[in-house]
C-alpha cells in the first residue's frame, strides 16, 4: 500500500476538513483524492471514478467500491476509514457484517455539531443559524 495514502488516516469528517484547507479537492495518494461536496455536505475519498468513503454532516460514513472489489480499494478503505474491510472466500467483511454498497459506518452527531460542520463547509443558512445559537449562549 502506498505510505502517502497511509498517512492521511484514518479521517473523518474534522480531518477531511482540515486536509482540504478550503480547497474543493486535494490528491492524498495516487489516484485517490479528497473531494468537497458542498450541495450535500459531504466529502469524498475518491478512487479513480469512484467514490468509496462518503463522510456526511450528519455523522454518516458510507462505503462503496462501486463494484471494484480490488485488493487496492479495500487497501483505501481500511487506510482512510474509521473501520477495517477484510475478505474471507472472496466475500468482504466489515466486522461479522458483509460489506453492502453504501453502508454506513458513522456515528449520529447532535445537531449542534451538524450546523457547525455545514458552516465551516460554507453553508449559508447554517453560518446564520450558528450566529444565532452563540447569541443565544451569549
């Protein structure tokens, strides 16, 4: 596996955030590459054309291999995600549970946590709604 895929993970949504540094994309190891998503608040771990890890705002982390079950791209998950994908008799695994298109291997955030991940996305409406909690606090 390459060591610069390696080194990135694994990410989450706060990581992804913080590699991405503003920019729409950023390549994190051959052929494999962040990418902002801004309409759904989402971002992506692409490989090649395809979008194997999806982390949302809303705590979700989806898996794909787009049908691409390679040693390669079960190599990117287990590096860049939160969880490990192994194979037995050619059927892959998440833990005891086979491993499905889509996926989701996340933890629900409160929606605190969600309005602050969509305004440091760009969200408009959650910059306000954001502004309008700290005055609450405040």
């Amino acid at each position: 596996m390459s060591r610069e895929v390696k080194r990135f993970g694994p990410l989450n949504w706060e990581r992804c955030m913080e590699l991405l540094g503003g920019k729409k994309t950023r390549r994190i190891g051959p052929n494999t590459y962040l990418e902002s998503v801004p309409l759904n608040h989402t971002i992506c771990v692409r490989f090649h054309n395809t979008d194997i890890i999806r982390f949302r705002a809303d705590g979700k982390v989806l898996l794909y291999s787009g049908g691409y079950r390679s040693t390669t791209t079960k190599q990117r998950l287990c590096a860049l995600s939160p969880v490990h994908v192994h194979q037995h008799k050619h059927v892959w695994y998440v833990g005891e549970r086979e491993f499905t298109e889509g996926m989701d291997v996340g933890s629900p955030v409160d929606a605190s946590t969600m309005i602050r991940r969509m305004a440091a996305a760009g969200d408009e409406l959650a910059i306000a709604q954001l502004h309008d909690m700290t005055q609450e606090v405040g």
